[in-house]
C-alpha cells in the first residue's frame, strides 16, 4: 500500500479508463494488507516477500520486455540501489513483520505516513523545503502515531509491530525520493521491474526459509503469495502509471486516503478483526495529518534564490 512519484507528464482531462485504473490501484493496495495477514501463519515475512517480489519481477519483466530498455547512469544506478532496498526490500520485510503483531487496519493506517514523510526528505534532499503545513501535519500525525501506540499496549497488540510500521513507512518514503529523479529520463514501468529485481536480489538470504514454507504451506497460502506478486505488486504499480500520466498527481495522491478505510472494511468482512478504538482516532489523526501536509501554503527554501538558479542552469 505505497506512492509513486510523480511523473512529469502534464496532467488531461481523467477519462473513465483513468477511473478504472485509480479504482483498480486502490483496491489492490487495500488487498495487500489482508492478502499479507492472511498467510501470516504460513509464510514468515521473509520469505513471503522473497517470494512477491520474484513474482512481481517475472510479471513485470514481461512487460518491460516489450517495451525495450534505456540504459540507466552511473547515480541512476545508485538511486535504483536506494528505491530497491529500501522501498521493495526493507519495506515489505518489515511490513509483513508488523503485520504479525498489529490487525490490517491499523498497519495500513500507520503506513500511511508514507506521504508525510516523502514530504520532509524532499524537503531535505530534492531542495522541495517546508511550508508551515508540512510542519503542522508532522505535528498531528506523530499525535496520531502515539495514539496507536498506546493503543496497542491495552490490546493483543504490541508496540513491535507499531515500530515494524514507522519502518515500512520510512523505507517507502525513501524509495520513492529516491525513484523521483530517476522518472525524469527512466520510464516508470523499468523503474518499478528494475527497482523490484533488486528487492527480490536483497531478499534472496530468506530463499531457503521460502522453500521450507511453501513445502509446507497449503495451497491457498501459496495462492495468497502469486496474488501478492501479481495483482498488488505487478498490476497495481502498472494501473498506477497510467493514472499518473493523465491526471494531477495531487488530486491522485489523494486517493491513497481510501487505503486504510478499505482495509479495516475487508479485515472486519474477511478476516473477522477490527482494530482497537482508541487505534481508530489515532489513524483517523494521522490521516488528517497527512491532509494537513497537503495543504499549499508558501515554502520556505533551503537555499537563496540565486543557488537555486544556478544549479538550475
């Protein structure tokens, strides 16, 4: 359940394939947090996400093999490198992790951050800087953060697995600074191949734990992990670059807010868990933290006018 960066292409006029395509995103993302607790017991989160990403490669090299491949630069190679391992790898190590101690919902509600943090390492790293907004929903949302957190101490719940989550978000925000200037020359589609190859390659240590599990898995557990790789992974981050390309990624980004509501709807349909109440004001905070964030307002720059024309030039 993370979110691309944004392309270049200027926004048109959203067609119903482009609403089909935020739709199908959208539900595939939600789907991944129930799709992941789901064969928790059967899987350990190693080995489950060595085994998404493997997948997600093969479906994604297909794709890409139509198209062709650009050779990517010396520092294109290194963003790669920091998108892969953190974004594909750490990422969905620690998000199938936490998602041994927290219910779906409330892991997709602290993922969510994602945004909020993508924000402040642009601020840091691409020279984006920090209008007073950004400020106020780091605020909130850290509110929102501690709520969860002292909501799991009075559920079977545990404050591991809100840590796990701070983890994923982190390493999601990373990849997707990271997978920014690489959109500037790179097409997306070998961008997301190239970036899930590496995270499968930074997994591979788990490939004995993977072989050990899918021989004693159930079938459907091993269907759950080809569900993974194909439709959240491989579909998902394709219907996503279609949409990205024909309308504003603003007015996109704030999809992803539907995320978290569908996941605690299909958790209580599917898997029978809600999360605690308290854990409920705390997402509903951090998610108005993040609309917060959103919010335009004057940005204070990290360096005067006259370097920033320069490095331009």
């Amino acid at each position: 359940m993370s979110t691309p960066a944004a392309s270049s292409t200027s926004p048109t006029r959203s067609p119903v394939p482009v609403l089909v395509a935020v739709t199908v995103t959208i539900l595939a993302w939600a789907s991944a947090f129930i799709g992941i607790r789901g064969v928790r017991d059967d899987l350990s989160p190693g080995a489950l996400a060595l085994g998404r990403l493997l997948v997600g490669t093969a479906v994604l090299g297909l794709l890409l093999f139509r198209r062709g491949w650009i050779r990517p630069a010396g520092r294109e190679w290194g963003l790669l490198a920091v998108c892969g391992v953190g974004w594909f790898g750490v990422y969905n190590v620690a998000l199938n992790a936490a998602e041994h101690h927290l219910d779906a919902g409330t892991t997709a509600m602290l993922v969510n951050v994602g945004p909020i943090l993508i924000a402040v390492f642009a601020g840091f790293f691409l020279g984006e800087g920090f209008p007073r907004w950004l400020v106020a929903g780091i605020a909130v949302a850290f509110a929102g953060v501690v709520l969860i957190g002292l909501a799991t101490r009075s559920s079977e719940a545990d404050l591991l697995g809100v840590v796990l989550c701070v983890v994923a978000a982190l390493t999601y925000a990373m990849g997707v600074v990271a997978q920014k200037p690489l959109l500037r020359r790179l097409p997306g589609l070998q961008v997301t191949a190239t970036a899930c190859a590496i995270g499968a390659v930074c997994c591979l240590p788990w490939a004995g734990s993977l072989v050990t599990d899918l021989a004693d898995a159930p079938a459907s557990s091993i269907a759950g992990m080809v569900y993974l790789g194909v439709v959240p992974t491989a579909l998902a981050f394709s219907t996503w670059a279609y949409a990205l390309a024909r309308m504003d990624a603003g007015k996109l980004g704030v999809t992803t807010y539907l995320v978290p509501p569908l996941v605690i709807l299909l958790g209580w349909l599917l898997l029978d868990e809600v999360p605690p109440s308290l854990a409920f004001v705390g997402g509903a905070v951090c998610l108005a933290g993040v609309a917060l964030s959103r919010r335009r307002g004057r940005v204070r720059p990290l360096v005067p006018a006259s370097q920033e024309a320069g490095a331009a030039a």
